[in-house]
C-alpha cells in the first residue's frame, strides 16, 4: 500500500513539473522588450565596444562611437572601453580586435565632446 502511494506521487510530481515547464516556456514565456543594453553580461558588453570600434575604424568619427558607447552605462566611454578592452586581452580575442579596441581607446581617451 505504502509503494502505491509513492508512484502516485511521484507521477503527480512529473505532471506537475511537465505542466509548469509547458506554462512557463511555451504558453507565455518571458519577453524582454526595450531591455537597456547597460544590463547586457561582460562579454556581450565587449562585443558591443568591438563592433563600435570596428564601426569607428571605418567611420573615424570619434563622436557616433561615444555616443554609442555611452549607452552602456554611467561611465565615461574611456573607462567602458578600458574594461572591454581589458576583457578582450584576458579572454583570448584576436590581436586584430584588441588592435580595433585600442584604437578607439586612444580616440576615446582624447575625444572632446562638442557644445
């Protein structure tokens, strides 16, 4: 008697389970909508700071790259390039993309913004 009543619940369990599962990722899963970038994991973060900074090889324009920089957070497009940069050289990124980082470092380091 004590048997049947543990497969029953353990089959109770397993609905239980496979019912929340289907709730959660199939009948209403979570959305993210106009999530702000500056949430984004570390090297989502030096992802984005190295496709700038390939934007800005191309471009050279010093001031689209800060203001898309900016949006990462708080602090100054310098130091938000410092850290991708730093991230990039620790976690084994080309020397073709440090290279691409450390030059928008160095115009992010000597960019004055205008007005």
């Amino acid at each position: 008697m004590a048997s049947s009543n543990w497969i029953k619940f353990f089959i109770a369990l397993a609905i239980g389970i496979a019912l929340g599962v289907t709730y959660g990722w199939v009948i209403t899963p979570v959305q993210y909508t106009d999530a702000p970038p500056n949430i984004l994991r570390e090297d989502y973060r030096t992802d984005y700071v190295l496709m700038t900074a390939e934007i800005y090889n191309s471009e050279q324009d010093a001031e689209s790259a800060a203001r898309r920089i900016a949006i990462l957070g708080s602090e100054s497009p310098a130091q938000i390039t410092a850290s991708a940069l730093q991230y990039a050289t620790s976690n084994g990124y080309s020397e073709d993309d440090i290279s691409l980082l450390k030059d928008l470092l160095n115009a992010m380091q000597t960019y004055q913004p205008q007005g």
